[in-house]
C-alpha cells in the first residue's frame, strides 16, 4: 500500500534526524517538521480519501503508531542532550575548593590619617591629650587670644577666609589651646595638649601650598618650663618620624604668640645634612614653628605669667608626610588617585 510505504520512508527520516541531532534546538526542530499539522505525516494521510473502508483502519493505525514512535524518541533524545548540557554547564562552573582564594580589596586609611596618627599616639605616648575645636571659629579666639589685636600688622601674615567681621574659617589649630586653657584646672596638674585638625588660608594652590591643609600644635604649661624642654621634645619627634640619626636646629624667628620664638630644621632624610637638591644644599629642612608661649597669651587665660611658663608648636601634617615619604606636589594628597595612594596602604 503506496501510504504505508510512504510512512515507513518518513519513519526512517524522523529516526535519522533524531540521531544526529546534537541540541535542544535541534530536537524541537524535528518535532514541528514532522508532528506539526503541515507536517510530511499529516499531508501523507491526505490520501486515506481513496482508500477502501478495509485499508483506513490499518493506515490510521500506522500512522498512529508512527507519532507514538516518533514522540517518544524525541523525548528521549531531548533528556538525553538535557542531561548532556547540564553536565556541561556543571564542567564548566565547576569550583576547585582546594585552590587559594583571593584576598579582597579594602579600602585603608589615607597617608595624610596614617600620618597624623602616628604623631597623635607618639604625643599619647608622653602624656598628651588629643583636643579639637571648632573649624568655623570667632575672630577673638583665632587672632586676638593669640595676642593678634584687630590692628596688629602680623595679621598680615595670614590671608583669612572671613565669614563676616567676626566669624572665620580658622587659620590655625591655636584657638583650641586658648580654650583649653581657660577650661584647664592647673591646681589639678600641667597642662599637656596637642590639637589637631583641619585649617584654612588663602594660600596659592600650588605645588606646596593649598588653600586646606593640616596643622596639628603642641602646648604644655607647668611651673619651670624651659627651651630646653622644646627642644628635647622636638628632637624625641624629629628622630620617631624621620628616623634615629636625625638632628634638629633652632632658628630665631618670629610669632605673635611666642616669646622667644623659633624656626626648627631637620637635618635632610635624603642626603644626611650632607647637601642635595631636596634642602637646596643646605643639608637642613625647614620642619615647623614654635617658641616659649608669650606671658601676654598667658595672662588672657588667667594664668600667672610669673609662675607658670609654657612652650608651644605647631606642625603641618601634610608637609611631614611629604618629606617623609619624598612626595613633591601637596595636591596629591587631595586628588583621590588611586595610583598614588595605593603606594601607602596599610599592611596586616
């Protein structure tokens, strides 16, 4: 019978094409090409028509039985290529739990915060107390406590960012030891403080000056303070952040609130004193400001000039972190580039 022959050929061209097929895709692609309603079985049992009332039955049969065949093979292939793709896809994702993991990236504190914590707990480390202040302070704290009258010339020296008359950004950290010292109980005991924080002047923004940058000042006043106290302690902190062979020298020099005032130099991390481009061959680098606190700053806190003397200074944490580390532009403190500061991540 020409349709039975007919089925048997497109039994055979279902079960070929099952065979090679070689994905999911493929196997649905079989399935619409010879189960679907146009497909080659439906358009060979067009011509039950002219067949006999005998041979329908036997066709139909057939050709039942075909779609039964072919169906059930369509789906044993496809849970056969499922199986395959899901163990290919666990080959791939596979982890190997004995390989070392990789250590996270962290964030860590920035150069400029390590620095000045290592200078905050070497002070901790001699009896000093961390004291901060406000960043917006009065014109009466910032200049006239510090023995700057409204008409003193050395104003001069510091370009203000004023607010109004009497209301600035501070210019230095010095308003904090002025009310610190008002609140400071001296039958209690010496008075021992460092202040650090952020300061602001209208300086160039250049390669060594910016109009935000750091300060952190030093004040102890007790009875029998001395020069020679200064500078022991200075050389103490000169030696802890530039290493144990450095030496220090006191320059005269001039601050409002200090009497005797001095300008303190390092000897050169780079060449040793010896003399390099870096201190200009001097062998020295200028490194901060202090003096002998004035008896006129002393006696605006109540405090008796005659009894008590005290020695003040004041240090920029963003310069020391530039020599300490050889860095030549302030900006880069401020730039954020990770290049520049992922050279000082902190370890462990």
């Amino acid at each position: 019978m020409q349709i039975i022959d007919d089925l048997k050929a497109i039994e055979n061209q279902i079960m070929d094409e099952i065979e090679a097929a070689n994905a999911l895709a493929d196997i649905k692609a079989v399935r619409v090409k010879y189960l679907g309603k146009k497909g080659p079985i439906t358009e060979a049992l067009r011509g039950m028509r002219d067949l006999s009332p005998e041979e329908r039955p036997q066709v139909g049969a057939y050709a039942n039985e075909l779609k039964a065949k072919a169906s059930t093979k369509l789906s044993e292939k496809e849970e056969q290529l499922s199986a395959a793709a899901l163990e290919a896809k666990l080959q791939a994702e596979a982890i190997d739990v004995t390989l070392p993991g990789e250590k996270p990236v962290t964030g860590t504190k920035h150069v400029l915060t390590q620095v000045m914590e290592e200078i905050e707990d070497l002070f901790v480390s001699m009896g000093y107390e961390v004291v901060e202040g406000p960043e917006v302070e009065s014109d009466f704290y910032n200049f006239e406590r510090m023995n700057l009258p409204k008409d003193h010339p050395a104003r001069d020296m510091q370009d203000t960012f004023y607010i109004n008359d009497e209301v600035l950004l501070r210019t230095h950290t010095s308003p904090v030891q002025a009310r610190t010292m008002d609140a400071h109980d001296f039958e209690a005991g010496p008075l021992k403080m460092i202040s650090p924080g952020k300061v602001y002047r209208r300086d160039d923004d250049d390669a060594t000056h910016s109009h935000q940058f750091h300060q952190i000042e030093g004040l102890v006043i007790d009875r029998n303070v001395s020069l020679a106290d200064l500078k022991g302690t200075l050389e103490l902190f000169a030696r802890h952040m530039f290493g144990a062979e450095t030496e220090i020298r006191l320059r005269p020099s001039y601050f409002p609130f200090t009497e005797p005032s001095v300008e303190v130099d390092v000897t050169c991390f780079k060449c040793g004193g010896a003399g390099c481009n870096i201190c200009k061959q001097s062998g020295w680098i200028e490194i901060l400001g202090a003096g002998m606190v004035h008896p006129s700053v002393l006696e605006m806190a109540g405090i008796d000039a005659t009894e008590y003397a005290g020695f003040a200074f004041g240090l920029g944490p963003d310069r020391v972190a530039m020599l300490k580390y050889g860095i030549d532009d302030i900006r880069h403190f401020y730039q954020n580039d990770l290049r520049f500061l992922k050279q000082f991540t902190e370890e462990g």
